[in-house]
C-alpha cells in the first residue's frame, strides 16, 4: 500500500522559524507557540516526530538515512522550494549529491556536519545542480570547530563532454569537473589570497580531490549516443559504500549519470535528470530507496513557456505518471519523487503531485511506499532484510 509524506511515522521535516528576540514576546509568538504546540501534538498522534524535536535529528536517523536538502527542478529560483541537492549520510559520513541554489544553507538546516562531509558527487553540468558546488570549499574549507571542513572531500562529476564551448569569451572544450574547479578556484581567487595574507584559511582547492567520471571504455556513449544500453560501472569505493553508475540520457547533456550508493545498511538510487531509460532501472534493481526526478507535463501549460522550451522539458525528463512502473520493474521498496518540475506549488500543489504518485503506484502496480520529496526532508532507510 502507497504512503504520502503527510503519514509516514519515519520522516522529519527539520525546518524552523526565526528565533523570537531576547525579552520580547509577542501576540504573534505566544499564539505560533499554541499552533506549533498544536502541530507537534498532532505530528506524535501520527507517529512523525515534529520540526522542533528534529533539529539535532541525524544521529538519530540511523546508520543511513537520506536528507533532501532542495527539491526544485530547474534553473529558476523559487521563493518556496531550494535548488536540487541530496544529502546520504552513512554511519556519520555524509555524501552530498549535486548542489544546487542554497545547497550549503539547506545542509546546515537540515542539522549536518560539515566536518563529516565525506563526498560530493554531480550529477551533471548543468547550473541547477552545481552552482552551489564550490560554496562548500570557499565558505566552509579550513574554518575553525564544527564551522567547516579540514581535510580533502572527494569530488566525483562528469568528465569533459568532447564539445566545443559557446560562450562568448571561452573558447576550446567543454570542461568537465576537474576543470570545472579549477576555474572556479582561480575565479574566486580573491579572498582566499587575501585572507591568506592575514595568515587566515587555506586556498580552498587544496581541500577538493576532484575526479572526473567517465564512461568505460567499452561504451559506445558520446555526446551523440549519449546513454546507450549498458551495466553500472564503479566511481568509488571505500569502507562505508561502494558508489556505481550509468548513463541517463538529459538532452545534449553529455555524461550525465544516475549513481547508486550501496552500504552494509541498504542501498539508495539517484536518477539525476534524465528522460526514460531502461539504464536507471538496471541501476535500482532491489533498492531499498530510489530517489527521482519528476515531471507533471500539464503543470507547465501555466508558466508562460515557449513552446520551444515545453518540447524540450518533455524530451529530457520523466513524466511522474511512470515512476510507478519504473520502481517496479526495478523493485525498490521505496519512491523518492524529487526535483518537481514544476516545483511552484502555484503551478502544482503537494497534495496534487501526492496524487499523481499515488495513481502511477496504482496504476503500475507498484505496492513500495511513494514519498513526494520536501525540503529538509529526512528518510531513514531501514535496509532490506539481511543487511548490516
């Protein structure tokens, strides 16, 4: 039976209001006491733990638990929803998947260790996903006490794509990742020297190990044939997870990945943005969690698009309607719908995209729990029978 993040006992909204000014208490504050008093008793009768109980709430989640930091599909900033990001914490460590728009501000609400981040891993190269990226080291790296990180995250993203650029003023390839940060670092080269200089911080590259990743070489793939059929190869692996990936195809973009992470704990899928694939559903095979992009096509007809850009948001992304075949095919015990496009609830309400979960579940078969992604969200992920 299908379940909506409105009832499900095991997850954790850990957003808060502004604390009210010392010695002041308002009309306004006594009375949003009563109502989250209210709230919080009515969230424990459900069996969800409220807001104000989850701040310190990770180490409570388990030995692995997946938080969603935003989950806006698309470049364009939303007042409501932050840009899409994922965070997977295992046994402490956190894995950090794509950055986009508030990605370190949500990591820190969401109550995460910056000294237990452990990994960033991009999806792609397009803004939504990255432009938060090199925040992480250039606000946080080298920062004294829990304020920061003090020793190298890996970094894994897409390798160059093979094409040229057509940005006014950069010309030669595409970069990949690896360059990607190379220029960011020398683009934001101001501040570090200059704290530098008053013997404060670190240059903030010398805290990135950067990989660039790369289809196998027996993969027919390129920015023509873009996701071919084909197995998960490894990105990485160390004593808390083992990181495999494949192709999704995303338009022009070229590599783009969905990665799945496999622990003692259990395993979680993230499709990235990618338009139907059988790739993906060869990558979730059993996963106790996949985590996907969702598209509601009729929810686009409001934005005032041009068709030119509705044909192509078509083309590159999965209707939710077929998410529920998707998960069962690939028999994961549970459905993550994130990066909603449209994610304005103007456009689309959450009760409306609970609905369209809920119906491709029926309609598919799919008996796995459905869960619409919010941000701040906590899903602790209990792992199938027989794992660590």
């Amino acid at each position: 039976m299908c379940s909506t993040a409105e009832n499900e006992p095991s997850l954790r909204d850990t957003s808060a209001a502004s604390p009210p000014e010392p010695g002041r208490t308002s009309r306004r504050t006594v009375l949003g006491a009563l109502a989250s008093s209210a709230v919080a008793s009515a969230a424990l009768l459900q069996g969800a733990t409220p807001a104000a109980a989850a701040t310190p709430a990770v180490a409570s989640d388990g030995p692995l638990s997946l938080v969603l930091l935003g989950t806006n599909g698309g470049p364009p900033p939303l007042a409501n929803r932050y840009g899409i990001s994922s965070a997977l914490v295992v046994d402490g460590r956190t894995y950090v998947v794509d950055c986009g728009r508030g990605a370190v501000t949500q990591y820190l609400r969401a109550g995460l260790s910056l000294p237990s981040l452990a990994g960033i891993f991009l999806t792609h190269l397009h803004a939504d996903h990255v432009v938060d990226y090199y925040s992480f080291p250039l606000l946080c790296a080298g920062a004294a006490g829990a304020q920061g990180f003090r020793q190298p995250v890996a970094v894994y993203g897409p390798g160059p794509a093979g094409v040229s650029s057509t940005v006014a003023g950069a010309p030669g390839p595409v970069p990949g990742t690896v360059a990607m940060s190379k220029l960011a670092g020398q683009a934001y080269a101001a501040s570090p020297t200059f704290f530098m200089t008053e013997h404060a911080g670190v240059d903030p590259a010398t805290l990135l190990d950067v990989h660039d990743v790369l289809p196998p070489a027996g993969v027919a793939a390129s920015a023509t044939d873009t996701a071919p059929a084909m197995r998960p190869f490894t990105v990485m692996e160390d004593d808390h997870v083992r990181v495999t990936a494949v192709l999704v195809p995303h338009g022009a973009v070229f590599p783009a990945y969905a990665y799945r992470f496999d622990t003692g704990h259990g395993s979680v899928v993230f499709s990235g943005d990618t338009a139907l694939t059988p790739n993906v559903i060869t990558l979730a095979r059993n996963a106790d969690v996949l985590v996907h992009e969702a598209l509601h096509p009729a929810g686009l007809a409001g934005l005032g698009l041009p068709q030119a850009l509705i044909d192509h948001i078509l083309t590159t992304h999965t209707d939710v309607a077929e998410l529920g075949r998707i998960a069962a095919e690939a028999d994961a015990r549970t459905l993550v719908a994130t990066h909603l496009g449209p994610g304005d609830p103007a456009a689309v309400s959450d009760a409306r995209w609970r609905r369209l979960l809920r119906e491709s579940a029926r309609h598919h078969g799919y008996g796995g729990r459905t869960l619409l992604g919010t941000d701040l969200m906590h899903v602790p992920v209990p792992g199938r029978p027989g794992t660590a």
